[in-house]
C-alpha cells in the first residue's frame, strides 16, 4: 500500500524493469560517474523529452550520496508509482463534493473513513532519517543552468508550524527553493529560502516576525514520493499538507517531535533544521526558473542551518526547471487529476481553470464559466463572467496571474480550458475588444516574472466573451501585406493571430545587470512603445492587418509560429499587459479601455526582462560524448 520510502519506490520500479522490454523501462541505474555540474540536469532535460525512464546515478562525481533524476517524468510512471492510492484519493473528493454519495453506493466508498484516518500524521520518537549527521557541504551539489548562483535543491518539502499554535495540525509543507551555496552565504551553517507571494510559509514568517522571535524551519528531501506531491498542492489555508500527504502515501505520515524546533518526517532521506532570524535576509539566485528565464539575485530569507541529517542507504532525489514543458509540468497534470473536479464547489459557475503551462504557469489562465444572470434577457454583453472571473483572482496562486481569458460554456457546450487551441479560436470568434477588455493595473503579479514594473508589480487584463461568433478567423495571410519601416515577417500563429518582428530593443537583458529600481523605471516610461503606437498609427481602415484579431510583436515570428507552445511562452511571459497591450483604434472613455481594431500584444524582449535559460554549449558536447552508442549512457536513447 504505497511506497513508505524512496529507496522501497526505486527497488519497486528497479524490480519491474529488470523483466520486459527495454523500451518500458521505468527505472535505470548509471553508475559511470556523472558531474552534478549541469551534466546531471542535462540529461534529466533530454529524459523528460524523450518520455525516459528515471535514471539512478549510482557514483556522482565529487557526491557521497546517489542522485535520482526524473522520477515523475511521465504519467504512467506517477500512475504506477500512487497506483495503490490515487483512486481513493479522488473518492475522498467525490465525498468533499456531495457527501450523499456515500449513502447512494456504499459499496463504492466503504474504504474512505480508513482513508481518512490515514490523514493524520503519527507521532513517533525516532526513525531512520536520524541515522547520521552531517555537515551540509556533503549533500550534493546539484546545478542546473550556467548562470545559476549555486546548488540548488530542486524537489524539497519545506515544513513550518504555525508559531502561535505549534503542532501538525497547524503546518505548512510547501516546495520553495533553497540555495546550498554560493552568493554570502555563510559555508556549512546557512541556506537561502525562497517563497513566493501567497505560499503558506509567509503566514508563518509573519506571525514569527511579530513575536519578534525566529521562524523554526526543516526542509525534507526524499522519502514517499507523496511528501513531494503534497507539496504543491494547492490545498485550502487550514488544511496540512501532511494530511493529503498520508492519503496519498496510504499511510499515516511519522513525524518526530523535536525539542525548540518543528516535528521533523521520519522517514525523510535527508532532513536540513535550522531557524530564519527575524529580518535575516541575504541576496538569493540568480537561478533557471519555471519560465523559462533566470531569476535575477534579490534578498531573500537566510535559514541559520542547525543539523543535517540523512537515513541510511538515503537518495537524492532531483528535477530540473526551465522553459516549460519540463518534469513539473506532470506535477501540473497530476494537481488538476486530483482537484479538478472541486472547482465548480470553490467557484460556482465555472468549469476548468487552466493555468497554462506553456507560458509559465502563471502569466495565463483559461477559463470556462456560465452566463446565468437575467436568464430571460438575450445579451451577449458578460456579466457573470465578470463576477467569476474575480473569485479566480482570489483564490491563492491563481491570483498571480497576468491574463485571464474567461468564455461562458453555454455558448460552446463541452469546451474545456485544457484544450488549448480551441478555446482560444472560441474566444477570438467572439471577443469584442472594444467592450471585453478589464485591466487591473498596480497589483501584484509572480515573483518570477520580470515583465512588469517592479519587483512583484504588474498589471492584469481579463478578456471575458461571450455570445454568438462575430468573425471568421483567418488562416493565411494576404498575398500583400504593407507594414511600417522596421516590421517584417509576418506569420500565423493560429487561426486569427498573426506575429510581426518589430524593431529589436536594445539594450538587450543581461544575467550580469541585476534589475535595479532605475531599470524599472525605463520599464515604466516604455520608451519603445512609441513603436508599436507607430505600428497602430499606420493602419487604414482597409489594410488587411484588421482581418486579425489579435497581432504579437516578437522579436523572432519563424520561432513564435513554430509550434502553439512558442507562441503561448513568447506572448505572456514577455509583456506585461497594462504597459504592452496595444490596439489599433484605441480609445478611452470612462476609464475603460478598448479598440476598435485589432489588438496588438508586445512580446519583445526588453531591457528590465531576465535573460532565458541557455545550456552551456561544451556541457552539451559533454553530454552528446556520454549518450553516443556505446557510451556510458548510450542505452538510455537520448
């Protein structure tokens, strides 16, 4: 019933492997010595696309410990791995939904209040992670880009208790990013801890912070691969990630109680305690993140490490992130399988949320709602798409997004925000930019998004349409299509969406020139908007651009109209909607914003983005040398 541990989970996939074709092979040992130095992520990157099997590093170089690398690499590798769990989680949220169910098929739920008592973690006294102590140098020193600040660890389950209320029961499991080494970090004795707006952690810090006292914290790497799943769930404020995590497990989660600090997991690999002072803060990064761009170097919490421990046997399980897809897009998957059918409980009205991982998660979310307000009024003007499209806003994470494009169901009845190129030809066919355009300018957006005006300051655009189709979209362009000096290359995207390159703006970002308060001012004063209101000025009323819904400036268009997935990733992490959307017969009128022709997005990059993630070119050769037949790692296909 579930796996209590990483090293039972790799045995289990080692097991399975050893029969069968080699092309079903789940797991993979590697014991030619391999650097943590960007090879290790290297090959994790070309494993996730290749689909591959997780891969056992049995001698890193320079590591004490093994390295685990795509263990949730593909979805029948998560399936067989919570094969034991996952259909009881999702009848746990069956009852969450309605209940009753339990009272009409009995049968069906007759296990969930056994599941349910697998909620509560377990009190123990000791267990196997407190085999040995170590200084925190020997954990291995895994990096992922070139321009990384340091080592990183990339799949940790970091774990807080609420400072008033100590105990399980009011604890935060969360996977923020921490810093090994590097920057001014004190070797041996300090960590870098960084989490994002809206992470149960700040909850914590901010309670610690009043009592003017330090935030007790441990980290877990390691053990049932549900601690990791928990992590980032996006589960209600209240509720203990332990909790899922036990279900998930099929376990009750062990938890060592600790004198002056948090419980800590007992079946852990590896677990790093240590506090965060009040006001101790250090600069962190720059690091290769989930968008596909490095986050620059910006003062974060330091965690004072006080022990360093490690199980017997332990793993040290990875991942690697940077432009999407990448392995965490199956965290994505495996989020919405589980909690997918609750959104119609949190936001009544609404279908699917899709936080689109091509374009990094946060930057876009599609959504499907219901028009339900004055029922015997035929109108296609949104209202209660409006009034959804703010409860998404409110909740968590989804509040850091950039865009939201909400269309009503009725109107298109199966469609589903995970579908992506249909939903957005269903919207395009019908939005009215002159009516259908909301912003939400001086608030918040991801820590991680470099588009807007300031660190965590941003701006939103709700597109919100409804109604029947009010245009044909196009899919090829005109034999002739005159641009302004300094515009070329058009190309289709999709149907209604063409890109342009525009004028390239200089000077172009750099992981070496932090973004500064000066640099976000130029972000604000946009001086390279006067291209693009040179672009809209030139448009006439016949030219054949207005044919196009939507236009993209980008600094490359064969890239942008290459695949969906470049387009999504160029438009929305490159602008930042209330200074880069534009549109041709713009105007306002009572504060709202609209146009009459086309909208134009400016996707360019600009001086005060971050640079994109790039692979060093002699760790690729390196890489290639290892993976040609023959090699060391030739067997794996890559």
């Amino acid at each position: 019933m579930g796996f209590r541990s990483l090293q039972a989970c790799v045995e289990a996939l080692r097991r399975e492997s050893a029969v069968g074709p080699a092309a079903r092979r789940q797991l993979v040992t590697i014991d030619h010595p391999v650097d943590p130095h960007l090879e290790i992520a290297e090959v994790q990157r070309r494993l996730f696309r290749a689909a591959g099997p997780a891969v056992l590093f049995t001698k890193p170089r320079g590591s004490d410990f093994p390295i685990l690398c795509n263990l949730y690499g593909t979805q029948p590798r998560i399936e067989r791995i919570f094969a034991d769990t996952l259909d009881r989680v999702k009848r746990l949220v069956e009852l969450k939904i309605d209940p009753t169910a339990a009272l009409r098929t009995p049968w069906r739920y007759w296990r969930s209040p056994i599941d349910a008592l697998s909620m509560l973690p377990k009190r123990v006294r000791t267990g196997p992670v407190l085999f040995r102590s170590i200084p925190l140098s020997r954990l291995p020193q895994v990096v992922s880009w070139p321009g990384d600040g340091g080592p990183f660890i990339t799949l940790p389950a970091v774990y807080s208790e609420d400072p008033t209320a100590a105990g399980t029961k009011h604890s935060n499991l969360g996977m923020y990013r921490v810093q090994l080494a590097g920057n001014d970090y004190e070797p041996d004795r300090e960590t870098g801890l960084h989490y994002q707006l809206h992470r149960g952690i700040g909850v914590h810090h901010a309670k610690a912070l009043a009592r003017g006292e330090p935030l007790k914290v441990a980290i877990f790497v390691g053990g049932s691969p549900a601690l990791a799943v928990s992590a980032v769930m996006p589960l209600p404020e209240g509720l203990p990630e332990l909790t899922f995590a036990g279900v998930l497990a099929g376990h009750r989660i062990p938890m060592i109680s600790r004198q002056g600090g948090p419980s800590i997991y007992a079946d852990a690999d590896f677990v790093i305690e240590g506090s965060v002072a009040p006001a101790a803060v250090k600069p962190e990064g720059p690091f290769g993140d989930h968008l596909g761009y490095y986050a620059r170097r910006h003062d974060f919490p330091v965690l004072r490490v006080s022990h360093v421990w490690h199980r017997a046997g332990a793993i040290w399980p990875i991942t690697v992130v940077g432009r999407p897809p990448q392995e965490d897009t199956l965290f994505g998957w495996l989020v919405h399988e589980l909690t997918g059918p609750v959104i119609p409980t949190v936001l009544p009205g609404v279908s699917s949320v899709h936080a689109v991982d091509a374009s990094g998660v946060h930057p876009l979310l599609l959504a499907v709602g219901s028009e339900r307000y004055l029922p015997w009024k035929s109108s296609d003007r949104p209202a209660e798409l409006l009034t959804q499209s703010a409860a998404i806003l409110g909740q968590g994470q989804l509040s850091l997004a950039k865009y939201l494009f909400i269309v009503a169901g009725g109107d298109a009845p199966g469609l589903d925000a995970h579908d992506v190129a249909p939903f957005l030809s269903h919207l395009l066919a019908r939005v009215d930019w002159t009516r259908d355009c909301h912003f939400h300018t001086e608030t918040t957006i991801d820590t991680l998004d470099y588009s807007g005006s300031g660190f965590n300051a941003g701006s939103k655009l709700v597109v919100a349409a409804r109604g029947p189709a009010r245009r044909a979209l196009p899919w090829e362009l005109p034999a002739l299509m005159p641009l302004p000096d300094g515009f070329r290359n058009p190309r289709v995207c999709l149907p209604g969406v063409v890109a342009i390159e525009g004028p390239r703006v200089e000077p172009r970002p750099r992981l070496d020139t932090p973004t500064d308060a000066a640099v976000w001012q130029t972000a604000t004063t946009a001086p390279w908007s006067a291209d693009i209101g040179r672009f809209c000025g030139t448009v006439d009323s016949g030219h054949p651009i207005r044919d196009w819904p939507l236009v993209v400036i980008v600094d490359d268009a064969d890239f942008a109209a290459a695949s969906l997935a470049n387009f999504l990733w160029l438009t929305f992490t490159r602008s930042n909607p209330a200074a880069d959307v534009h549109g041709i017969d713009a105007f306002t009128q009572q504060k709202h914003w609209g146009c009459r022709g086309p909208l134009v997005i400016d996707a360019r990059l600009k001086p005060h983005h971050a640079p994109p993630v790039e692979e060093d070119p002699a760790v690729t050769a390196a890489v290639d040398a290892l993976c040609t037949r023959g090699g060391p790692l030739g067997d794996l296909g890559l």
